[in-house]
C-alpha cells in the first residue's frame, strides 16, 4: 500500500528534480529536493481540492458579489507560491537543518529535547493521536502570533496586507507579506524543536486543517451552527476578524482552526454577523496592487511604523 | 494413526531444522522518512509490521556480539536498540544526530557520523561513551574502516573531501579532495574506494595520503558500495542513473549491470544469492535476482534507507502471532 501522492513526488524527484541537480552539480541538495517534492505534490493536491470543494459554496452563498473580482487574482499567486512553490522549499531549507542543528546541541548538553512522547511514553506508535495533540499545540501557539501581529505596530504593518484584501475568498488565507511569512517560519522553527514530528507524515491530516483555514477565508454565508463554530472556525467566525471595524488591535477572532483559545483568553466574537472586510487604514497598493506592489507597500508601513508614534489609527 | 501423525510432525521438524533460511528470517527496512522500521518476513518476502522510530532514522549496524541491532534517528537524536531476532525494542538512548553508524573490527569503537551536526563521533562499543568528536568541514556522510580498525575514512558530502582519522592516538590523519559530492566508502585490497554521487565514478584512493589513484566509472550518482559476502563480487549502486552494477573485485571491471529505478540506495545480501536494494523515491524494496536481473517488489514506508537482513532469525509472522 503505496501512496500515489508520495509515489507522485517520487517521480519528480527521479524523472525532474535529480537529473537537473546531477547536471548544475548539486546532488549534495538531493534530500532537501525530495522534501520540497513531497510539499509541492500534497500542497498542489490540498490547492485542487480546497478550489473544488470551495469555489462550489462560493458559487451558492456568496456574502458579497463583485462586478469586477480582478483582486482575487494576486490571492491565487500567494496561494500557489506558499503551497506549491518555492515558499515550502525555503522553510525546508532554512529550517530542517537549523532544527537538527539545535536539538543535537541540546542533546550534547545532556539535555534531551522534550517531546510528547517522552513525557507520555504510551503516545510513542500512536502517530496519529500523537501528531492531533500536536496540531491543537500549534493551533494554539498560531493564535498568539496572529493575536501579538495585532498588537505591535511594526507587526500589524506586515499583518495589515493580509487583512487588505476587501475582496476576500478561499485564496486569501496565504496572503501575507514575506517578512511576516518569515516571522512565522521562525515562530513556528522554535515550537517545531519541541515536536518534530514531520507534518508530511500525515498529508490526510494536514490538508483537513489547511482546508479549514481556507474555508475560513470563503466568500460564502456559512456557519457551523452554534455548536459547531465553538468546535471549529467557520467562515463567519474568521470573517468577524477580518472585517473593516476589527482591523488593528480592536479585532477578535485570531483562531485559526479552533475557536477554544478565542473563547479560553476572552477574544471570541460570535455575534459579528457576515461583515465587510477590509483595512481603510492602509494605503490602496495593499490591497489592489500587484504581488510585488504589494510586498513594497507591506514594507513601506512596515519601516514607518518605526517612524512615528502618533496615529495609532488601525492599530 | 497417532503414531503417524507424530512422524509427520517430526519430519516437517526436520525439515524446519534443516532449512533455517527458509524457516524464516527478518528483514529490517528503515523508513527514513516514515519515522518507523519495517519487518519483512524473508520467506514471504511481506512486510509483517512497523516498529515505531522517533523521528527520522536511517542507518543500522549490528552490535559486535550480535545482540542488538543500532538504529540511529537523526532529528529525534536518538539511538535505539533493537533485537536482531524478533525486532523488540530493547532500549532508546540520546545521541546527537546518529546519521550514518559502524563499528570497528575489533568491536571496540562505534563511529558515528552526525550529517546535519558536521562531526564524527566516536564512541567506546562496549559502554556507549563518547571517546572523542570530531569536526568536520562539512555533511559526514559515509564511513568505512581498515581491517586492522586503525583507521576510520568519512566522506564529507557537500565538501569535496575524503577526511582519514587516526583511532590510535584519536587524531586527524588527512582530509583530501576525492571528487563532487563523495559519498560511499569502502577498503578494499589494501585501498579505500569512494563513490561519488556528483559524477559517475569511483574513486580509487590511497589510505596512506588520500591521493586518487584512478577512477573507474560505473554510472551516473555513484553512491555506494558493497562486498559480497564471499569476496568475489564488488557492487555499486547508481543513484542517478537508477542501476546497480557489479564489478570484479580485483580488476575493478563493470561485469553486470542492472536495472533498479527508484534512487537505488543501500543493499543487503540474502543467503539464497538474492540482493536486496532499498528504492529511495518507490518506497520499495528491491529482491533482485542477480541471475536473470529480474526483481521481486515489497512496498514498504516512504524514502527506505538503510537495511539489515538477518535470514537465521525466526519467522516474524510467527512472532507477531504469538
Ligand atoms: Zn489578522
Ligand atoms: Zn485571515
């Protein structure tokens, strides 16, 4: 029992990926290939099924239409370029070998890194409960970096661009500036010395809360019924946090898969009904320009919020 | 009737007994990016059970007194002991970064390369004890030793080295270029062969110095080597070209060469004459038969690395069921 994802990715690595290393002589790159290889075929299987399932919904129960949705577009490049393209390659990269790096040393000094299958040995072969109790960790360490990026200035700055977008759909979720991608990657660097355990061991897993995540972004009128938004984000809970009145540090909603720690730190919403979304305190480039106008524009407000301490407006 | 039946039975005894490798054995197949260990049955050639790794492990050797089977889990930094018999976990210790792993002849040393970490460490076999770590410029990735166990030769993959180190007074010997991206290391009559993954050859070295001596060329990814147990047969296997080639020990000529698709990796080496290849990106096993290059297939967990075959083990089907 093979999986044809896994399988997939073999024959790129093979076929693609190590006779174009062979040639420009890098084979010393050829696991961290096969790693990106593996990303790239379960995120482009996580993109096709989120559009299939998604862009249906949006379709039935739109919350807004547009005349024009040509903003929607650069929210697909982020998509893409985040699941699929060189984004995964980079954390893989940056981060495997960093990680290595750092538990070894912490081994040298006697101390064992912590996981959870040391402190509950009965977890070790339970991969798969293993790796859920994982996942509400860092759902839960997620809901403080958004909830801390609404609090900085220099970090709302970044954050903002996410929030610019006013035409919002199931692409949106991977909109965000690569400073503040980066800022993620290392938040989530130190969190994932702890656990380790690789997300890719469990695509099944992984692509459910990703598509919840991007669910959560839908333009579509959807609720989970009073129980079921308290168990798990829907689109009308997370688009209380990105409408127009909530930007800055008076938003509420920062759960990105579960609403516990919402409801857990006093932050829960449920009574915000389908708003606009949208940050009309951000220059007009970070919402309607291009992918790069974009990026400039996110590190513009990003280098003035070190600049000035008065207008706090839309912080 | 009863009497017939226990002669029956003790026939089938016998022939149990006479036939040990056929009896069972155990396949160890280590999924290095499965997190687990799969145990393949070698008489049904299917896979009976995963034991469970921590992180990411992916080479094994075998203890010098054939107790206990090494895993080393790199990113779980963790070494763990398993029974060469039954593949029961006999204990998990930490140990920083345990990539590649082998022990001296002797039995007194077990090195062990920390790829990600850049060092080669060297501990005592019997306790476990780190005698001495070594730094190295770059990605210790394979290692071999002098059959006097005076010597150990790392390659260092993403330098262009070879690095000799003295397990005598524990000091560095040399550290000299052997090719692009160097990666299995063999002693062979009186020389270390290196093969070299950035190009398509071997290289031959000089223990003494680490001058290249020549290259013989086998095919494109040259990645590692291997002895046949009985001396005769020398085989390479090719990872970007996806063969496996045998070459004549004393002659260095490419005698046979096959072909295994999938990023051929390590090899073992079963007592039926039957090579077993780990196929790094098929998520299988290879049984190739060396005689008519056709292969029997075994799926097993993603990106399969090391392995060991232990054909005098019993059957794991009738472990598990016990
Ligand atoms: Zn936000
Ligand atoms: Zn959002």
């Amino acid at each position: 029992m093979v999986d044809p994802l896994d399988i997939t990715a073999g024959w790129l690595e093979e076929h693609l990926l190590i006779p174009a290393l062979y040639q420009v002589g890098l084979m010393n790159w050829e696991d961290v290939s096969y790693g990106w290889a593996l990303f790239a075929v379960y995120g482009a299987v996580q993109v096709v099924v989120t559009f299939a399932v998604c862009l249906p919904l949006e379709r039935w129960r739109p919350v807004e239409r547009w005349p024009d949705s040509g903003a929607v577009w650069v929210d697909v490049i982020y998509t893409v370029l985040s699941r699929v393209g060189i984004l995964p390659l980079v954390t893989y990269v940056m981060f495997y070998r960093a990680q290595v790096f750092v538990t070894g040393w912490m081994a040298d000094q006697g101390l064992v890194p912590p996981t959870l299958e040391g402190v509950f040995p009965f977890l070790l072969g339970q991969q798969v409960i293993t790796f859920v109790l994982y996942a509400i960790i860092l759902d839960c360490a997620e809901y403080w970096r958004h909830r801390l990026s609404h609090q900085f200035r220099w970090w709302w700055a970044l954050h903002s661009l996410h929030h610019a977008q006013r035409q919002m759909t199931f692409w949106s979720d991977d909109r965000n500036h690569l400073l503040d991608d980066l800022i993620s990657f290392v938040w989530f660097g130190f969190i994932a010395l702890l656990i380790g355990v690789s997300p890719l061991q469990f695509p099944l897993l992984v692509l459910v809360l990703r598509f919840l995540e991007s669910l959560s972004h839908a333009n579509v009128r959807l609720s989970f019924g009073w129980l079921g938004d308290r168990l798990l984000i829907s689109p009308r809970f997370h688009r209380a946090h990105h409408g127009i009145r909530a930007a800055g540090d008076r938003s509420c909603n920062y759960g990105a898969v579960l609403p516990w720690w919402d409801m857990l730190f006093g932050t829960a919403d449920f009574a915000r009904d389908y708003v606009q979304t949208g940050d009309p305190s951000g220059e007009e480039a970070l919402a309607t320009g291009t992918y790069w106008q974009q990026q400039m524009a996110g590190l513009r407000r990003f280098i003035r919020s070190f600049g000035r301490r008065t207008a706090r407006q839309g912080m | 009737m009863r009497r017939l039946t226990i002669l029956l039975f003790l026939s089938f005894m016998t022939l149990a007994g006479l036939t040990p490798a056929w009896a069972g054995g155990i396949a160890f197949i280590v999924n290095s990016g499965g997190a687990s260990i799969s145990v393949i049955d070698m008489g049904t050639l299917k896979e009976v059970r995963r034991i469970p790794a921590l992180r990411e492990p992916h080479h094994v050797a075998l203890s010098p007194d054939g107790r206990s089977l090494l895993v080393g889990d790199t990113t779980g930094n963790q070494m763990m002991f398993l029974d060469p018999n039954t593949g029961e976990v006999q204990k998990r210790i930490p140990i920083t970064d345990p990539y590649q792993l082998g022990f001296s002849p002797d039995g007194k040393y077990l090195t062990v390369n920390g790829l990600a970490r850049n060092q080669v460490d060297i501990y005592d076999a019997a306790t476990m004890k780190l005698i001495k770590r070594f730094p190295v410029v770059a990605t210790p990735s394979h290692l071999a030793y002098s059959p006097d166990s005076s010597t150990v030769f790392v390659s260092l993959q993403d330098s262009n080295k070879l690095e000799a180190f003295d397990l005598r007074t524990m000091t560095e010997k040399w550290a000299m270029p052997v090719g692009k991206t160097p990666a299995g290391v063999l002693w062979l009559n009186g020389k270390v062969l290196v093969a070299d993954m950035g190009t398509d050859y071997i290289a031959v070295v000089d223990p003494a110095d680490g001058k290249v001596l020549e290259h013989v060329v086998t095919g494109k990814g040259a990645h590692q080597l291997f002895m046949s147990p009985d001396s005769k047969v020398l085989w390479v296997n090719n990872r970007v070209g996806g063969t496996t080639v045998t070459l004549d020990p004393t002659t260095l000529k490419v005698t046979r060469r096959y072909a295994i698709p999938g990023g051929p990796d390590d090899l073992d080496f079963a007592p039926n004459g039957k090579i077993w290849i780990t196929r790094r990106w098929a998520e299988k096993v290879a049984v190739l038969d060396p005689a008519t290059g056709s292969y029997d297939t075994i799926d097993v967990g993603r990106s399969p690395h090391g392995l060991f075959l232990n054909p005098r083990a019993p059957s794991p089907t009738v472990v598990s069921s016990r």
